[in-house]
C-alpha cells in the first residue's frame, strides 16, 4: 500500500505574504511616525489625531494603487511571455522541444531522456511546460494585482490603527515616548509573524523591520522639533 506523502510548500504565499507584510509594516511605521513628527512640533491632540487618520486612509489607498499598478506591470509581462511563448511553440515546434529538453540536460538530466520527457510534458502541455520550466512562471508564483492591492489596503489600515489607538487613549504629554515604544513591539512582534510565515529567522526579522522603524519614526520626530521650534 502507498501512503500519501503530502507537502506544505511556503512558496505560495509568496504573493499575498509579501504584500501584507509590506502593508502592515509601512502601516505601523508612517502612520507612528506621522503621529510623533506631529507631536514633536507641539501640535495638539486634536492635529495630532487628524494627521493620524488622514495618513491612514491615504496610506491606505496610496498602497492599494501602488501594488496593483505594480503587480499588473508583473501580470502584463508575464501575459507578453506567454503569448510569445505560444507563438513560437505554434511556428517552430521542433526548436521550442528541443530548447526545453537542453533545459534539463543543463539541469543534469541525460540527452536521451531530456529528450523524452521533452516529448511527453509538451504532448500534455506545451505552453505549461514552457511556462514553468523557461519563463519560471507558475500557479504558485503568478502575478495576482487584486489580491496584492486589497490585501496591502487592509493590512496597511490595520498596521496604522494601532498607533492611532493609542492617540485616543494616552493624555498629549505620552504621545511620543508611548507611541515610539509600542510601534517598535508591533512592528517587532509583526516580523516575527511574517518570519514564522514564511518559515525564514525570526530574531533577524524582528531586529530588522524594529531597526527601520526605530530609524524612520527618529528622522521625523527631529524634524517635527525643528519645524516646531522655527514655526
């Protein structure tokens, strides 16, 4: 008797992975940064609040429209590939079969066999076969713009309402330290997910989204001060 031997392969959420880490991330890190530049240049609560929310729904639909312009610049490359593909396996098959049996001759596989399983992965599906072993475009990989946009909007509203929260429940005079401390948990504690998501180091990518955060929300801060001070 077989058993079925079943796989989780990480390689699929590739797509929505990259987006909704990158969504959560620039989330926490603008809209925390926007709420302590604001602060530092003595703004009050109220200012503070607006700018929190604005920068939320525009990081929002800024996101959205950046990874869907993005990934349909992926998906029309990827469609362009395909339909060249398609045409040169209709008007010289003889080359396409013997460019993907060299394929996996090059991938050590020996000629005579290359040359069958050539002939039988294009007697099954010549443009899937090219697809996927010249192109490198797969099922698993391919460019999905609707999902990268939607999934970056939502992450990136949830990324920045943390930070917001807080302005809500802290008095004016906490903002900073408060605000400064918890992203860098969050943003700590969001590298940690997306490293165990995608089965990568998870102290490295706490260190690392932490460190940029910490990095981007100091700039601000400073600026707000300066522009404070000279307003």
């Amino acid at each position: 008797m077989i058993r079925r031997h079943t796989e989780l392969h990480l390689v699929s959420r590739i797509g929505w992975l990259r987006a909704a880490v990158l969504g959560a991330n620039d989330g926490i890190v603008s809209t925390a940064s926007l709420i302590v530049g604001v602060a530092a240049a003595s703004g009050p609560a109220s200012a503070v609040l607006v700018a929190g929310v604005a920068g939320l729904v525009a990081g929002a639909l800024s996101m959205a429209a950046g990874e869907y312009v993005s990934v349909s610049s992926q998906s029309d490359t990827e469609k362009a590939d395909l339909a060249r593909e398609r045409t040169e396996l209709a008007s010289q098959p003889a080359f396409e079969h013997a460019e993907l049996a060299q394929i996996y001759v090059q991938r050590g596989v020996e000629p005579d066999l290359a040359r069958r399983v050539a002939d039988q992965l294009m007697a099954k599906d010549a443009l899937g076969s090219h697809a996927r072993d010249e192109l490198g475009i797969s099922d698993a990989t391919t460019a999905r713009p609707i999902q990268a946009a939607l999934t970056s909007a939502a992450t990136f509203a949830v990324g920045a309402a943390l930070p917001l929260l807080l302005v809500l429940v802290l008095p004016r005079s906490a903002l900073i330290p408060v605000v400064a401390v918890a992203s860098l948990v969050f943003l700590a504690l969001l590298g940690a997910v997306g490293a165990r998501a995608g089965a990568a180091n998870v102290w490295r990518a706490m260190v690392r989204v932490a460190f940029w955060g910490a990095l981007a929300m100091g700039l601000t801060a400073g600026i707000g001060a300066l522009v404070g001070t000279a307003v």
